[in-house]
C-alpha cells in the first residue's frame, strides 16, 4: 500500500527576538496601511491642500484642468513636504525606541502621538476645540488630559474653516472679472454670448501673470508655520 504523507501544524512560542521584532513590524506596517487613507485625511495637512486646490480649479472655471488625479498628486506630496518633520520626531521618540525593546507599547503609542498632536493643536481653533470639549463634558486641566479623538475633530473644523477662508480670497479677484466681462457683454447688447467664454482667458492670464501656482503653493506652505 501507498502511504499518505500526513501534515501537521503547531504553534509555538518563538525565542529569538529578531523574530519577534520582524512581525511586529509587519503588524505595524500592515495597520499604517490599511488606516492610511484616513491617517492622511484626518491628522496631516492634506485635508486643507486639497480644499484650496479645488477653489483654485472653480474660480479659474477650468472645468477638470488640472485633472483630480494631478491636484491630489500635488496635495500628497505637499503633505509629504509639511509632515516629514512630524513623522520623523514621531518614529525617533516612539517607534524606533519600541522596535528596539526599550519602551513599552503604551509609551511608545502615547511619545509617537505626542508631535502629530502637537501639530495639530497649533493648526487647531481654540473655539473649536472648545466645542468638543463642552460637548464631551469634560474639563481639561491641559492640553495632555485632551483626548485625541477630540483633538482629531476639532482639527478638522479648524482645517475646513481656514481652507475656505483661503479659498474666499481666492475667489475675489476671479469673480471681478467675471463681473467686469459680463457688464461690458451686457453694455454691448450681446445678451446670449456666455461671459464664461470670455472671462476664462483673462482669468488664466491673471493667474499667470501673478504666477499663480508658486503664489498659492507658497502660502499654504506658509499657513502651516
């Protein structure tokens, strides 16, 4: 008779640290992964680059030029820019020191979220901030008895609230144009022309004029200072 091979599985517990360290590391990596889209939406920059980039696109009247794809290429890699200060006090002070085996879980997710709340507390309102607090009905004593999922919402307010005001300044100068083009059509009696079609080329040529994109690119980097 042919004998069957049999199979058998067994879990068991491993002494080599480098093992150890090797899949927590996977665990960590798969978890950033999976959580990144809402990591990069809800505690970074990109949630305010993102909104001005599409005020900019709607005042020009360009339609989809530039294309989404290229405005969130944009808005990503500027995050990238702001955040890699961030990112990397936060991998010195937390994860790296745990990786090694010289900090405990605990500490090491409480000194990792230590730079990323503290930047988003300096791009945070006070009054939002208030808003969640009196809402959770709690009193802080300092920023540190502020819990984090608070923190997160009130970021988000502020990050909304300061990305239309950019965008309402944005906004001024391309509506005058389109106020003046379609008072001149009106004046000359040529009621079924669209002022769109008319105002779109002085609207790309102010934009150009005043180089627009180094103008917008450089006071978001600076509103984040």
């Amino acid at each position: 008779m042919i004998s069957i091979p049999q199979v058998s599985l067994a879990v068991t517990q491993s002494t080599n640290p480098s093992t150890l360290n090797s899949a927590l590391q996977m665990l960590i990596i798969l978890t950033v992964l999976t959580l990144a889209p809402s990591i990069v939406i809800l505690f970074t920059s990109f949630t305010r680059i993102i909104i001005v980039l599409g005020f900019v696109r709607s005042a020009l009247g360009t339609q989809q030029t530039p294309p989404t794809q290229i405005l969130v290429g944009i808005a990503l890699f500027l995050t990238f820019l702001i955040m890699t200060p961030v990112m990397e006090k936060s991998y010195a002070e937390g994860i790296k020191p745990y990786t090694d085996g010289k900090i405990s879980q605990e500490i090491a997710i409480k000194k990792s979220m230590d730079p990323i709340r503290e930047f988003m507390f300096k791009q945070t309102r006070k009054k939002d901030l208030l808003l969640f607090v009196r809402y959770a009905k709690i009193q802080p004593q300092s920023k540190e008895d502020i819990p984090t999922h608070i923190l997160v919402a009130s970021f988000v307010i502020s990050e909304l609230t300061t990305a239309f005001q950019m965008g309402f300044v944005l906004f001024i100068p391309f509506l005058i144009i389109d106020i003046v083009i379609a008072t001149i059509l009106m004046a000359m009696g040529m009621m079924m022309l669209p002022p769109v079609m008319i105002s779109m080329p002085f609207k790309i040529l102010l934009f150009l004029l005043v180089d627009g994109w180094n103008l917008i690119v450089r006071s978001l980097l600076l509103s984040f200072n």
